[in-house]
C-alpha cells in the first residue's frame, strides 16, 4: 500500500491522524495502514479515539516497562479531580468482574495478586502439560482429518486453549462451550466503538462468569483439589488470603485471557504460514526452528494489538507533554513492523535474528499466560502440518470485526 487509503487521512505536521477502525479495510489487513504509519506518522493524536498512540518499536517498549504510567489511576486521584465522567449504570458486574483483575491493577495489589498465580505459569509448570496438549491436538485432528476439510477456529482452535486454561484452573472441561460464549461476550467491552448491546451483553456475561467462578470457588473451599483455583484460595501472601471479589476477578481474566488471544493466534499463525507459500515441514525442522517460526507469526500476526496507560504525574515522551490522568495507546502490533528494528517488516521471515517481538507486552504487566501460550503454539502448529501435510486454504479467510483485537471469523482448510 503506497498511496494513501481513502480510510486514512495523516496529517504529519500536526501529528494527527483520522481512521475508522471498523472500516473493513483497515482491520482486515492492519499491518499494512501501520506501515504508513511508521513512515509519515509514527506517534500521533488519533481524532476519533481521542488519544495519542505510538507505535515505534523504543517508545512501545519503553512505555511498558515505564512507572510513570499505569494501568489504572484511581488508586492516586478521584474522578472529580481527574474529570472522569461516573461508572456507566448499566455495566455495573462487567466493573465488578474487573475491579481486581491482574490486568487493571497496579502494585502493591498487582504484586501480591501475580505472586500468588505466577507459580502455576511458569515454564517448568507448564513444559509437564505436553502429553496432555500432544494427546488433545490429536484426538481432534482425529475427528476431522478423514473428511478431507474442516473449518479450523472451531474444530481446532478454539478447543485447545480453552480446555488447557480450564483444567489448569480446575474448572470441569465440559464447561469449555459455555466459557467461550461467556469470554467472546466479555471482550466485547475491549473492542473500539462497542454499541450499547455489546456493554449490556458483556455485562450479562460477566454476571453469569461470576456467579458460576463463586459456585466453584464454593466447592474448593470445602474440598480443595490439585489446581491452580484450590492454590488461590488456600495459600495466603504476607498473612493475607484473597477475598472471594478476587478470586472471582483473577479466575476470569485467567479464562479470557488464557484462551481468547491464542485463539486467535493459531488462527492467524496458520494463516501466515499457508499464504508464505513457504514449505511447513522446513519451519518445523526441529524445536529451535518451530520456536523461530512461532515467535515470527506472534511478529507478523500478534492477535492483541493495543495496549493503554494513564499517564501518572505529568510527562513528556517523545516531544508530546501529558498530564496526569491523561490515557495513551500503545500498538504493540505497529512496534512489532518498525522498520528501524526489523528488515522487510511486513514479510514473514521465521529465520530473522532481530529484535524480540512485543506481542505479550513487556515490564510488570508482561502477559502471565505467555509461557502456556507459547507451548501450545509451539505443539499445537507443527503437529497440525505433520499430520495434514497438503493442508491449504479453501477460501480467503476474512477478519473479524473486533479490533483491537485481530483474529479471523473461520478458517476453512482442505488436504
């Protein structure tokens, strides 16, 4: 894309910027629009969302890991003093469901909450759940690999994650489809331009989600098991054992979190690699190249792509002055495509020897499910090709309609 989509407008001087995000042509193929980006405009004031963005790959990364920015600000400043309109009426247990959520608060709270589920995520906790993910993406493979052709998202992957966080947390496995209508709900507060139906509908699920967490919770507390929830409730931090408002809080984002974005990931992961035209059994040689192969699809097709943070106390970052209170976006998706770290941005090239990719955030909110998703993903897709080597792509598969999120509606196959 070198001329400039009538989606887009870029006005450099001012530094600002003015695009519809749920115009089709924009979050279908956004990589594309952030290449623009980077060459006219890579820190500027987004008109309709109201807010500065960056997207180099120093500033994103900096921003993370920056304490003069957090997650949250009303644990340092009220909303009068800040100008913040009043908790909306009607997404009152969506709130309630986020009040405590890892990825909403900031220390000390954050430290004791993560202290107390780090250990469950660990990669030496996870690495001893591969026969058990092995054994899952076979048996559904099983199911569909005589029929020639399948669409992939449902009958793949949308089952591993899923089934994997829930099994972890101790919540029966059988609830997986009831999970995915809760989280596909939920998220749905993420998303730019949510209408109303989307808050009311996200806060029925996080109602439901968290009556149905406290039913468990319930039983753990009578008769604890061994999984990461019975952990949560009977092991305490500094004397202290979390309230039922926060294991409720932690187990939800645990779920959504746990499986929405790999989700999308092995979605997006296959779809690269079948569109490179290059030969899979060359991607998957072995487990350094498989991991060179996964790290470059989270690269090229990162399924979470925005970031936010309030500005603390007042800052400046990259010639723009902010005050406290002020909300800045960071697209990790864009920092992953700056051309002053990676060659040929927009090319999936799984044997680049540049910088990490950011696509799990960075600093005290790096993604806890990291070395999970990684595992799945790095068991999940060569097994996939193994078994089903002549897989290719039935029709173009096109892109749901949740930025920021970035994930595919179905991915039909054929072998």
């Amino acid at each position: 894309m070198n001329t400039m989509p009538d989606f887009l407008h870029i006005d450099a001087q001012q530094r600002s910027i003015s695009l519809d995000a749920r115009n089709p042509a924009f979050y279908g193929n956004p990589n594309a629009t952030y290449a623009l980006l980077h060459t006219h405009c890579p820190t500027f004031y987004w008109t309709e969302q109201k807010q500065w963005f960056f997207t180099g790959y120093d500033h994103v990364n900096a921003l993370l890991r920056d304490r003069r920015f957090g997650r949250q600000i009303l644990h340092i400043a009220t909303r009068e003093e800040l100008g913040l309109p009043e908790p909306l009426e009607h997404t009152q247990n969506f709130d309630a469901a986020e009040r405590h959520s890892l990825l909403e608060i900031e220390p000390p709270e954050h430290t004791r909450l993560r202290t107390l589920v780090n250990r469950a995520f660990v990669s030496r906790h996870v690495e001893k759940m591969k026969p058990e993910i092995e054994t899952l993406a076979h048996g559904l493979i099983d199911r569909f690999e005589k029929d020639g052709q399948t669409e992939l998202l449902s009958s793949f992957a949308d089952i591993i994650p899923v089934t994997m966080i829930a099994r972890m947390i101790g919540i029966p496995e059988e609830m997986g489809p009831q999970l995915l209508k809760w989280s596909h709900a939920y998220v749905g507060m993420y998303m730019f331009k949510r209408s109303r139906e989307d808050e009311l509908a996200a806060d029925r699920a996080a109602k439901e989600f968290a009556d149905y967490v406290r039913s468990v919770i319930a039983e753990r507390r009578a008769e604890p098991k061994d999984d990461l929830l019975s952990h949560m409730i009977h092991t305490e931090h500094k004397g202290q054992f979390l309230t039922d408002d926060e294991l409720i809080s932690t187990t939800i984002v645990l779920l959504n979190a746990g499986h929405e974005a790999t989700v999308h990931q092995i979605g997006n992961s296959v779809r690269v690699i079948l569109e490179s035209g290059l030969d899979p059994q060359s991607l998957f040689g072995d487990e350094k190249t498989t991991e060179r192969t996964v790290e470059e699809t989270l690269r090229i097709g990162a399924p979470v792509h925005i970031f936010q943070r309030w500005a603390l106390e007042p800052v400046e970052i990259d010639g723009v002055t902010f005050e406290r209170g002020d909300k800045v976006s960071l697209i990790l998706a864009a920092a992953n495509l700056d051309p002053l770290k990676f060659s040929d941005p927009l090319t999936f090239k799984p044997d680049r020897a540049e910088a990490p990719n950011l696509s799990f955030g960075a600093g005290i909110h790096f993604c806890i499910g990291a070395p999970l998703a990684r595992l799945e993903l790095n068991m999940v897709l060569p097994l996939l090709f193994q078994r089903l080597p002549h897989l290719k792509l039935a029709r173009q598969p096109k892109v749901k309609d949740v930025y920021h999120f970035h994930g595919l509606e179905r991915l039909d196959l054929t072998w």
